[in-house]
C-alpha cells in the first residue's frame, strides 16, 4: 500500500510537472520536452529489464536464509551504465537533427542519467523483490516527485528551456539513487556475509527486449508526432498523450506490485495464476473508468491542466485515453509473459512496426495518429491475451487432473452414494446428516454417505461422532479448496451405481431425496438436478441473490445452450457412467463444478436431465458474496474458453472402472 500510495504520488506530481512546465515553456518548446522525456522513457527500458531481472533472482530466493550481495551487481550496473552513456553522446547529432533541438545540452544530460538511472534499477530490484516496498516508495517520492517538480519548475521558470526542465530528471535520479544506497546497506547484511546475487541472462535479455518494445510503443506516436507535425501541432498532441497517461497512474504501480507474486513458481503456481487474474482485472477495470471520465470532460480537463494555447489536445484526449487504457492491460500481459519466462512478451515489437509503418504512411492529422494507436495496441492485447489465458487454465487444469488420477473410483457395490461437501456449515449439520440417513434408510437402498470436510475449521466435523451408523464416512481435506474439490474427492471415492450430492449447510432438506431416488426408478435419467426454477419449488431467497441467479443463468443459456433452467442449486444426482464420462475431464474446484458438470455431460452426449423442485429454507449459510460471484464468473469464463477454444473436453480418457462398461449394457445404452 506504501508503494501505491507513493507511485501515485510520484505520478501526481510528475504530471504537475508536464502541466507547469508546458505552460512556461509553450507548444513549441514543450513538444522537444516530450519528445526527449520518451527517449529517457526508452532508455529507461533496459533499466526497468535490469530491475525486472533482479526482482526475479531475489523473490526465487526469498525463503533463503543468506544475506543477498549487490555489489557485484551494481558494480557491473555502473559499468553498463557508463558504457551506454558512450553510445548515447555518439549519437547526439543524429537525435538533435531528428527533434530539431538546435542544442546538444538536452542528450548529454539524459546520456550522463543513465549510469545514476542503472545502479538505481538495481537497489530498486532487490528490494522489491523482498517485498521491501516501504523503502522504494520513500527513495521514488522524494526524488522523482518533490525533487524532480522543484528543480524542473526552478530552472524552466528561470530560463532554463528545455535543458532546464531535462536536467530536472538528472537530478531526480540522483537523488533517488542516493537514498536507496543509503537503505540497501541495512537491508542487504554486512559484505563478509552476503551471498552474491546473480541473474540469468536470458531473463536479462528477454526482459530488456520485452520492455524496450513496450516503452517505445507508449511513447513513439509523440516521437512521429514531433517529426510530421509543425512544432506547435505536436506540443498539442504531447499534452494530449500526457494527460491520457492519468489512466496508467494506478495500474502501472499495481502491476509492479504483482509482478514479485507472478513469478512464484516460474509463473506456473496457482498464487502466479490469481495474481495475473487479479490484476489484470483491476487494470481493466481502473484503466476503463479513467478513460470515461477524460472522455467525458476532455476540454475541461485540457483547459485546467494546459490553458487555452493546448485547446486542440481535446480532439485526441479520448482515443489516446483508451489506448492508455489498453496499455495497461498490455503491460499486465507483458510482464506475465515475462515471469513465465515466454518469448510471447516480445510481441510488442511487432505492434510498435506496425504502428509506425502506418503513422508513415497516414499522418493527415493528429486524430487520425490516435486512432491508428489505439487499434494497434487492442489487437496486439487481443493477441498475447490468448496464449496468457490458454496458459493459466491449463496450468490449473493439469493440476487438476493430477488431484482426480490420485483416487479412481471404487468398484461399483451399492445403489447409492451421496457426498456431502461442506465448510464451516454451521450447527444444524449434525441434524441434517442425521434426516439424510434416515430417509435414505428409509428408502430401502443399499447407500453410503460421504460427508467431506473441505478444512473446516468450525468445528463441524465433531457433531458427526454421536451419528451412530455404519454408512457414514467422514473424509477430511487438509486446506479449503473449494467445493469442486471436495466433491471430486468424494464422488471418486463413491461406490453406487448412482452417486449424487447434497450441500452440508442442511438449507436443502434431506426429505427431497425420497423424489430423487424415485425419479431413478421410474425414469433413469442421465442426471437430475434441483431447481429453484420448478413450478413446484419452495424458495425463500434474498432479492439479491434471484437477482444473481437469474443473471448467471441467462448468461449460461447464451454461452452453452444448456437445456437446464438451473445449474447451481445444490443437489444432483447422476448415473454412475455419466459421472465416469464426466469426472476425468473436469477441472473446476469451486462453484462452477456444476456448470462444468452439464457442460461437460452434455459435450459426452448425455442430453436426459431430470428437473426436480426443491425446498430451501429461509436461513441460507452458503458464503455467495461479490468476492464467490467474481471468481464463479471468471470459471465460468474458463470453461468456455476450454470448451469453445482449445475443446479441452473433446480429449480421450481412459475408462477407469470395467463396472461401468456393463452397468451400460445393462441399461441397454450404447456408449464408448
């Protein structure tokens, strides 16, 4: 939180900076400002690739007891620094023709930036990658904030030019270098026991390459801007790009802050998967709202931040705010390629060629260089998007499927097995297994019970040690996982020729099974389902969740086509062949397990569904809330791409149980 609180700041004030050096400088001269801020923008690339790869070596190393060395590393920081510092001085006359600067002051003081700018990268790697996020935010707000908008403001007012407001940042990186050496000692051991810290070069390189591309693209429209534009079009466009860059200010701190949690595992671990999820979903939603709102109030926003002489800006300001917006949602991609250590990160090299080759090409007017951005970097987020999202469901899907190989199923001995999955159910569940044995013994069935605990922690699991009765198993998971997973544990583990499940909080009565175990009888059906939806059900529901539950199903009708009213009620029952089709292929643990379950049944060519009425009581314990609501929708979204896209549930398994192959000859279906 001190890092975003303090990223925002340094934003703040950065941008403060553009609104009041613009006007001291003017459109002309404020334009060759912007142009050369993109080039440090662009050198700051293999900075940011050094500090990405520091921040990998360091989080792989976070449960290590050795004190981590940098001296090694800024030491070659320094050198690399000074040696690209040489590079940049040596083309100083090619910059200066390109911008028409008519000063080579401006490139010698980005070039002499850059080895302060390297050693910086460094430190700043190191200690975000132990998550010391408090001493970064402090070093980047006093000097790329406080110090940076001072000094800019000083010399530009005092007629400094465009020089003055460049050494600015020379100063800002100084100063920020400074502080963050002065805190590395204390954190990083004395040098007689520190372990050197060392990176791969592979990351190094991957990481510089990804980034120039994605940097460049961010700034190469104000570059060709300040090339085919008249000096005082191109200051009007700049502005416009700077104030579209407010929609960056948050998502650009929150994917730094992700990035440590994205490279857990190599990038293949559930928490690297919940991180991309979840940010990727904040950026969006962050990026979007902004660019509304500068849409939206475009002239007002150019006229406050920029006077009157940046009126024209307004007529770029929206399509540059939702590229801004778009970006963002690159940069998370990006970076999740980065930590998966994939090549795909260098996609945005192509879009950066693609946009310059068109801004060549068309160049009539500023609106028209928004606009080719703005398509350019929405297809290339539509492109990485696809292989980033492909990874993360397969990566939980094989992690999946390794929980269902560990228990096949039992031999089939019985009629019936009911599981009943539950987590913290609350007190009336030792009374409602107790109404399910009796109905089911009532009913004249051979059965068992599976009643399995998905790492209770209420409790719950000690009001079963007075039910007295030989078909009740009680089966502990170690950790919450989800209710798809307990009931993949408990459905693998049943041993009736029908096999269904109940949830454990008894809002569902267990009388509704005499219906069910009748429905079996007289219709052997593929699957039977409780609905909320039957003429004959009787539901006392929350407004707010009908509401839920209407919209979720009219969403799965669009996606599926799936000939049921309601998938998420918690009681079904199915065939024993149906289920040895269906378990092998599924990868839901949590709320969706019942979506996927018609999806899937249905995708294997059981189309029988039995529609049941259900009674849910007035106390309901099930935990729906917006957080349970936003992870079904995005399972939901997961076994649609697995589905439609990569048809995951198309694959061969192998039939695990030989009892299956003549209960359906039995039932005189056939089915491979």
């Amino acid at each position: 939180m001190s890092f975003l609180l303090a990223t925002a700041g340094v934003n703040a004030f950065n941008f403060l900076f553009h609104v009041v050096v613009s006007r001291l400088l003017g459109p002309s001269h404020y334009s060759a400002l912007s142009a050369m801020l993109s080039i440090v923008a662009l050198l700051a690339v293999p900075l940011g690739a050094v500090q990405l790869a520091v921040t990998q070596a360091v989080a792989r190393r976070v449960d290590a007891d050795e004190p981590i060395g940098l001296g090694r590393s800024v030491g070659l920081g320094a050198v690399y620094g000074f040696i690209a510092m040489g590079v940049v001085l040596a083309f100083t006359p090619v910059i200066d023709r390109f911008l028409h600067l008519g000063s080579w002051v401006p490139v010698f003081l980005i070039a002499t930036w850059i080895p302060v700018a390297t050693i910086g990268a460094v430190l700043t790697g190191a200690m975000i990658g132990e998550y010391r996020f408090r001493a970064v935010a402090i070093a980047t707000f006093v000097g790329s904030a406080v110090v940076r908008l001072a000094v800019g403001v000083l010399l530009a007012e005092t007629g400094g030019g465009v020089a003055g407001a460049v050494s600015a940042t020379l100063f800002a990186q100084i100063v920020t270098t400074g502080i963050l050496a002065v805190i590395a000692r204390s954190y990083f051991g004395r040098a007689e026991d520190l372990v050197s810290l060392r990176t791969t070069s592979r990351d190094t390189l991957l990481s510089i390459a990804a980034l120039t591309g994605l940097t460049a693209l961010m700034g190469v429209d104000t570059v060709l801007a300040r090339h085919y534009f008249t000096p005082s079009i191109a200051g009007q466009y700049s502005a416009g790009a700077v104030a579209a860059r407010i929609a960056l200010f948050v998502p650009g701190a929150v994917t730094t802050v992700a990035f440590p949690h994205m490279v857990a595992g190599d990038g293949t671990s559930a928490a690297s998967r919940r991180a991309f999820v979840q940010t990727l979903g904040v950026v969006a939603l962050i990026g979007a709202l902004v660019a509304v709102v500068l849409t939206a109030f475009g002239s007002l926003v150019v006229h406050i931040l920029f006077g009157s002489a940046y009126g024209g800006s307004n007529v770029v300001l929206g399509t540059l705010a939702f590229e801004s917006a778009a970006l963002g949602v690159l940069s998370v991609l990006v970076y999740f390629h980065l930590a998966r250590r994939s090549w795909t990160a260098l996609g945005t090299w192509i879009g950066l060629v693609i946009a310059a080759i068109l801004v060549a090409f068309d160049h009539r007017s500023p609106s028209v260089v928004a606009s080719i951005l703005l398509l350019v970097v929405i297809a290339l987020v539509v492109v990485m998007a696809a292989p980033a999202v492909q990874s993360v469901i397969m990566s939980g899907t094989q992690a999946s499927a390794t929980t269902f190989a560990a228990g096949d199923l039992a031999p089939a001995d019985l009629d019936f097995t009911l599981v009943i999955p539950f987590y913290n159910p609350g007190g009336r569940f030792g009374a409602h297994i107790e109404k399910v044995l009796a109905v089911l013994s009532e009913s004249g069935v051979t059965y068992e019970v599976l009643a399995v605990s998905d790492g209770s922690t209420d409790g719950s699991e000690n009001q079963l040690e007075s039910i007295s009765s030989d078909a009740l198993e009680l089966i502990r998971l170690s950790e919450n996982s989800g209710k798809g997973s307990a009931l993949r544990v408990g459905l693998a583990r049943g041993r009736g020729r029908y096999l269904g499940f109940i949830d454990g909080d008894g809002d569902i009565p267990g009388d509704i099974l005499r219906e069910y175990l009748e429905c079996i009888v007289v219709n052997n059906p593929d699957i039977i389902y409780g609905s909320k939806r039957h003429g004959d059900s009787r539901v006392v529901y929350p407004p707010l969740r009908r509401i839920y539950s209407w919209m979720y199903q009219q969403m799965n009708w669009w996606l599926f086509h799936l000939p049921v009213r309601d998938t998420q009620t918690g009681v079904k029952v199915m065939r024993r062949d149906v289920l040895v089709s269906v378990l092998p292929r599924m990868v839901e643990k949590r709320f969706a397990f019942d979506l996927e379950l018609f999806v899937v049944a249905m995708r294997q060519g059981f189309t029988d569904f039995a529609e049941m009425p259900v009674t849910i009581g007035e106390r309901l314990t099930s935990t729906v809330s917006i957080r349970s609501v936003w992870r079904t929708l995005q399972d939901t979204a997961a076994i649609f791409y697995r589905l439609r896209i990569v048809h995951y549930y198309d694959r061969d398994v192998v039939a695990i149980d030989t009892h299956v192959i003549e209960l359906s000859q039995q039932d005189g279906r056939d089915r491979e």
